[in-house]
C-alpha cells in the first residue's frame, strides 16, 4: 500500500500524557512530510488548536478538528464544516451554565472555554480562545462541536438524549487524560472528515492510514485503508484497529510509523 495521507489524532495518540510531541516523533513526521506523505490532526479539538503541536515543526497540514465537523485544507480553506443545530447551539449553552460544566465549544473562528473560574492564562489567551465563566451573549451560531470534561456533573448529560436524532455523542480524552464527550452534528465524525479531506486531496482512502485511541476514532477507522490503535486504546478500540502500537509515551505513533 502507498501510504499518502496519514490522519492522527492529537491527545492520548501524537502528544503523551504531559501533552507534548516526543523529538522522535517528531523527526518521523518530518522525515514523512519531506517525502510526500501529507500529515492531518485529526482530533476533537478545534480547527486553531488541532495545527498548533506542527507549526514548530514547520509544518503546514490540513486538519480534520471538532470531531470531523471542521475539515480545512493545508492553507487553511475549508473543505467541510457541519454545524450544530442553532436550537442545539442555545441548548447547550444554558445547560453549560446552568449544570456548571466545564466545556469548551469549537466554532469556525475558534472556541469558548467555559469554566467556573477564570484560568490563570486567561489574560493571555490567544485570539481564537475566549475563556469565560457563562456563555450567556457568546455568539454560537456556527457552533460546530463541544467538549465536555466529565465530573460531578456527568448527569446532566442525559439531557441531550431529547436530540438524539441531530445529534453525535461520543467518548474523547485531553491531554491531562480526563476523559470527555464530543459532541456533534449526527452527519459530523471523522470518517466523515477523512473521507472529505481525500475527495478534495485527490487521494484513495485505502492509500491513508489512521490513528487513535478513543471512541472518537472509530468511524475514520472505518474508512481509511490501514487503522492503528494507541496501546494506552481501550479494548473496543484495539479490538476494532488492523493493528496495535505502543502507548503514547513509549512513543507509538513513531514506532508505528516507522514499521509501515
């Protein structure tokens, strides 16, 4: 198989568990990029979030962020974005406020992070990062996913079974390894994403390979031509993977990529 386009997602699978990118991985993704191979984030972060581990690499990648909601080419032109419903959208941010979640919700032009508190870096957050305490006001008429840190508070979740019908939910992690729900439009994962990105890169699903570790990852499992779960994956996720690598901090992703 000519491996053209491979697909990865960010937390738990590219970063380890301090949320950084290993110089052995590293030199692997470029030694790739050197050689044709184009490399895609492929997370449920935001679009803004998802290119940032690879511009000091000096990398210019497409991205496939929000859960398979947000597909951009490599100069940043979109390829796909599937929003929320705007009903949703207003749901969802009363219901952040009122159950005091923490949560951030991605948008085209970046993402509120909602919290309790202000964090410390708040004064210092980037453009596309407006941290807040409630969402009240917060322009989310292009919401395209949200995140979700699960806590005390989880049980509210069960009121978004009502939008079961419009609505994705699926399991996710960050780079603290606090697990989190993804939340999308039903359309919107990242099979979906994969598969948009190739149509619009010219290049055969079978010639992409992708990898993961959480619940998240399965549909672009489904559709690339070579999957690989992260050996920190749950069962379910390794199971369903034509192969398994190591752990994030034993650097899988470079094991794995090496190996091909």
């Amino acid at each position: 198989m000519a491996h053209r386009l491979i697909a990865i997602d960010l937390d738990g699978t590219l970063l380890n568990s301090a949320g950084r990118l290993s110089q052995r991985t590293a030199d692997v993704l470029r030694k790739l990029a050197r050689s044709g191979v184009v490399i895609a984030p492929a997370t449920a972060r935001w679009y803004q979030a998802a290119v940032q581990p690879f511009a000091p690499l000096g990398l210019s990648t497409p991205a496939i962020s929000a859960g398979g909601a947000d597909v951009r080419a490599q100069d940043g032109r979109v390829v796909l974005q599937t929003p929320l419903p705007p009903a949703f959208a207003a749901f969802i941010a009363d219901l952040a406020d009122r159950a005091g979640w923490t949560a951030t919700l991605s948008t085209p032009s970046g993402a509120f992070r909602r919290s309790n508190e202000l964090p410390p870096w708040a004064a210092h957050a980037p453009g596309w990062l407006k941290p807040v305490t409630t969402l009240a006001g917060a322009d989310l008429d292009e919401l395209l996913s949200v995140l979700v840190e699960l806590g005390d508070s989880s049980d509210e979740l069960a009121g978004l079974s009502a939008w079961d019908e419009q609505i994705a939910v699926r399991s996710a992690r960050a780079f603290n390894g606090n697990q989190l729900v993804n939340v999308t439009a039903r359309a919107a994962d990242k099979g979906a994403g994969l598969r948009a990105l190739c149509a619009a890169l010219d290049i055969r699903l079978q010639d992409t390979v992708a990898i993961g570790d959480d619940e998240v990852d399965l549909p672009m499992f489904e559709a690339a031509g070579l999957s690989i779960a992260m050996g920190n994956a749950g069962a379910t996720v390794r199971a369903a993977a034509d192969m398994v690598t190591g752990s994030a901090d034993e650097d899988g992703v470079a094991t794995a990529l090496l190996g091909l």
